[in-house]
C-alpha cells in the first residue's frame, strides 16, 4: 500500500545527509530514489537553497522543516516530470545545458571556482549536469506536452475581465517628458544657480516652438534623454511630489515652469493625460490571456503530478517504500 513521505522521514533524510556529507568516503549520498532514480543529497539541499531565498524575497522566514518537505517535493517532482518525458520520447537539449553552464560558471568566477563551489557542496560536474538534464527534461515535457492543452478563448478572458473589474483599474495618469539639469545634493549656491538658469534657458527655447523630444536629447542629463525625455504614463506615487504636482496641473501640450527635486531643475511637457478608470479589454486582453494561460497551466501541471505520484515508487535509500510528497 503507498504511503506519502512522512515530514519527520524527510527530516531524517536531510539530516542524515549533512551528517553523511562531512564523511570523506561519501560526499553526497543517494537518500532517495524515484521509480528507481537516485536523488542525492547536494540536490535537496540546493532546491532548499532557492527556496529560502524566494521565500526571503517574498518577505517570509523560511521554517527549516517547512523547506525540507517544499524542496524534497519539488526534486520529486522534477525527477516525475523528467521520467514522464522521457517515456515520450523527449530527450534532454544538450546545447540548453552546456549554455546553463557555462554562464552558472561565469557567474561562479570561473570554471575552477565553480568546480570548488561544487565540491564543497559534496557535487562532481557529472552529478550538476545529470540534475540540469532532469530539469530541462522535466521543463521541456511542461512546454511541449502540457502546455499545448492548455487554452483560454477571448470569451472566458472576458469573463474574467468582467468579474475582476479591480485588477483592471488605474488612477489618474500622465505621460509627460521632461529636461533634467543635475544638481548634485552638496551644491553650493553658486552651482545651483548655473543649474537653473540652464533649465531656463531649455524652458524658453521649448517656449520659443522648438521639438521638445528633440531638445531633451541635447540638453537632459537624465536616463530619459536617449527618448527624448519621454516617461511614459505615471501616476502621482511613481514620482517625487513637486515632479508630480507640476505635471498634473499642466493640461497636454502645456509645459511646466522649472521644477525643482532632489535630483535637480525639471523642465516637464505633458503629452497626454489619462483619467482614473479601468483600461479597455482590448488593451489587456493579451496580456490577461497569456496570465490565464500560465494559471491554468499551473493546474494542469499539478494534475499530471497527482497522476503520476499516486504510481510513483519512493523507496528511502535504508529505509521503507512510498509515494511521493506534493512538491506544493
């Protein structure tokens, strides 16, 4: 009869296995296999790894028992996905991985810094390489054989549209560009002053007709300038106060006085204005449907888990048989 991993098991495991892996005759043992498939150690503990860390991310603390269970899930489930693949004929894209590695080496500093980092987690190359193939078959299976069953028609994201109407909505926006002249937090008054009688100057030639876009680029020392100034739409909270009180109050085409920040003079055009309202279907619907798509490819992932889980064969490595722990 199949049994689900018990959590206090899997403790057992990770903990045997840090033990284990301070032993010099085996590094990085096999605690578990799946349908056969040995899982070791270095891979629980490097999916614990990331799992913290997206946690953490996330703005919660990461419970040791509670990443235990999260990470051996999902190493099952990557092997599940991986087996799955393979019985259809899928077989791990080479190129895709060699390129995972080489840049997991650029990132590491080097190959010979990347071999030690390894090591020291108890894993040879061999061993990364054959867990990167798992991975990229077990993706590879989602992309190609899951996915392609997974469709949202213009009508369900309307649907949708409709029955969210709070995920839709925005505030009022502008869309404005703007001549930046820095001032440094430090200047002396002397400096300032140079400063703002630039932004004046870039005020009256744009007064004077000439090409706002066009302007910014010679004069802005802001990120902006290579667009002509241009900052899209924004709302009040995305900038600074004076910024946002000044370019609010303009109407499109008219064109602020100079705007002092704390990043320096502004000179504000404002193209456009977009009152408080909810966006247009035809405006999100892609989006929203790519979402929906992912959503409930996410469903159709976990069933095809459930399927495969409840015929799975767990055996811990001097220990009993059972199913596999969800991954969730």
């Amino acid at each position: 009869m199949k049994r689900i991993l018990s959590l206090a098991a899997m403790t057992a495991l990770v903990c045997a296995s840090t033990v284990l892996a301070q032993a010099p005759q085996e590094k990085n043992p096999v605690v578990l296999k799946v349908n056969g498939q040995p899982i070791r150690a270095a891979e629980i503990t490097m999916a614990m790894s990331n799992l913290s860390a997206q946690m953490q991310q996330m703005g919660q603390k990461p419970d040791q028992q509670q990443l235990i269970q999260m990470a051996t899930g999902r190493v099952i489930d990557s092997v599940l996905l991986a087996q799955a693949a393979k019985k259809a004929g899928l077989k791990p894209n080479e190129e895709r991985v060699q390129q995972s590695i080489a840049q997991i080496e650029q990132q590491a500093g080097g190959k010979d810094k990347f071999v030690t980092t390894l090591a020291a987690g108890g894993m040879t190359v061999e061993q990364f390489t054959d867990m990167l193939r798992t991975m990229d078959l077990a993706q590879d299976y989602v992309e190609t054989k899951i996915k392609p069953t997974v469709h949202v028609t213009d009508a369900e994201a309307k649907k949708f549209y409709d029955e969210n109407p709070k995920m839709f909505s925005h505030p009022e926006q502008v869309h404005a560009r703007h001549i930046l002249i820095k001032v440094p937090q430090d200047a002396d008054e002397a400096t300032k002053k140079k400063a703002h009688e630039k932004a004046e100057q870039a005020r009256a030639r744009a007064l004077k007709g000439e090409d706002f876009a066009k302007l910014a680029e010679e004069l802005s020392e802001g990120p902006s300038a290579k667009n002509g100034g241009d900052l899209g739409f924004f709302t009040r909270e995305q900038m600074v106060k004076p910024f946002a009180d000044a370019a609010f109050a303009l109407e499109p085409g008219q064109i602020s006085n100079v705007v002092e920040t704390r990043f320096g003079y502004h000179v504000i055009k404002v193209e456009e204005k977009r009152p408080a309202g909810k966006k247009p279907f035809d405006e999100v619907k892609d989006r929203l449907k790519n979402y929906l798509v992912n959503r409930d490819l996410g469903k159709a992932v976990n069933a095809k888990l459930e399927e495969l889980r409840k015929s799975a064969e767990i055996e811990e490595v001097g220990g009993q048989s059972g199913a596999a722990p969800s991954g969730k």
